[in-house]
C-alpha cells in the first residue's frame, strides 16, 4: 500500500486540483500567466519544504521535499515509511526499503519533470486552468506521452517569491484515473542545497 502511494506521486499523471492560498497573495508580475511560471522556475535554483501527500482514499503521508534544478528532487518521507522518491539530474528512483526493491524511470518520464526542466517549455505543454488575483493553475500534459499523465501545479500570487508566485503543491491523476495531491508548506527558495542530498543508500 504504502508502496503503490509513493509510486502515484512519482509516476502517476495530474489533473487539476484547488491549491489553498495565503491572504497576503498579490498579483505576480508577469505579461502571461505561462510566462509567470517559466520565470518562476528559471529562478528556482534550489526549493526546499515540508509536504503532505493525499492520495484518493483520503490516506496521508508527510515528509520534506527538496529541489535542485536542473534534475534532482528528494521526497523523504516521515519516520517509519520505508520509502524514498529521489532523482539524482539523470533518473528518478523510487526506493522501497522494506521488500528490497529499487525502480528507475528517466526523470523526463515523470510529471514531476516540469519542475526540474532547466529550460522549460510550457507553451508546447501546459495551459492554465485558474487565473485570478491570488491563484494561477496550471495544468501541464505532454500530448506525445499521455501515458506520463497530467499534473496541475498550483501557485499563489506572492510579490515576494520568486517571479511573484509562490509554488503551493500539485496534483497528478493517473491512467486508471487514481489523484495523488501534494501540499507545500515552509517553502524556502535558493537556499544552499549539497548534491549529496540525492544520493541513496541502496537496499542489501
């Protein structure tokens, strides 16, 4: 169970979900909401948070969650989940340490690709689903791989993020129509962040 958990949040496609914003959210700066997200995630060097990860029975799981663009992502899930999410520039791995097993994926097969492209192109990819004074939804879907799924990523309009939006979470929807939702919170931007954090130890 735990397992087929970790694998929707790694793998699994994304639709579009409601993102909780602060009431401080200003409108971002920007001549597009496309253009706003491209300027956020060229400017996101390095993101750490705390996340909570809901899948469609309502179950929970939390842990903290680390970026390093270009490629590299770490899900470190809570104390006593035998699990760990972790991209190391190349691949995405998913570990589970309790049956020993280790799966790969190129990291570009997975949704959470958007967010660790160096140079993304969201027009090719992406449209917005939600756009107001304190909310932008983007949803991004690759139409070549739709096996890859969807995935919405929600931002709140914060003048003093980067690019004027501040990354809330996202939500990915499955081939088999499974939602996985992931909530950010203690976001921090462009803070020193060591390769070593996405190194693993593999299961004996």
């Amino acid at each position: 169970m735990l397992r087929s958990k970790a694998l929707a949040l790694a793998v699994a496609p994304i639709a579009a979900a409601a993102v909780a914003v602060p009431q401080t959210a200003v409108v971002a700066q920007a001549n597009s909401p496309l253009a706003a997200v491209t300027a956020h995630l060229k400017a996101v060097n390095t993101m750490t948070a705390s996340f909570s990860q809901t899948d469609r029975r309502g179950q929970t799981l939390s842990g903290t969650f680390t970026l390093k663009r270009p490629g590299k992502i770490r899900f470190q899930y809570q104390q006593g989940v035998p699990m760990l999410i972790v991209a190391d520039g190349s691949k995405l791995y998913m570990v589970d340490y309790e049956t020993k097993r280790v799966d790969n994926w190129p990291i570009g097969n997975s949704p959470l690709g958007v967010l660790l492209d160096p140079n993304p192109d969201l027009t090719r990819i992406a449209k917005v689903v939600r756009n107001d004074s304190q909310t932008l939804l983007v949803q991004a879907k690759d139409p070549k791989r739709p096996q890859y799924g969807t995935v919405t990523l929600g931002f709140a309009k914060v003048r003093s993020a980067p690019a004027g939006l501040l990354l809330q979470g996202w939500t990915v929807i499955d081939a088999q129509n499974n939602r996985t939702t992931v909530k950010l919170t203690n976001q921090r931007f462009n803070v020193p962040v060591a390769d070593t954090a996405f190194r693993f130890t593999r299961p004996k």
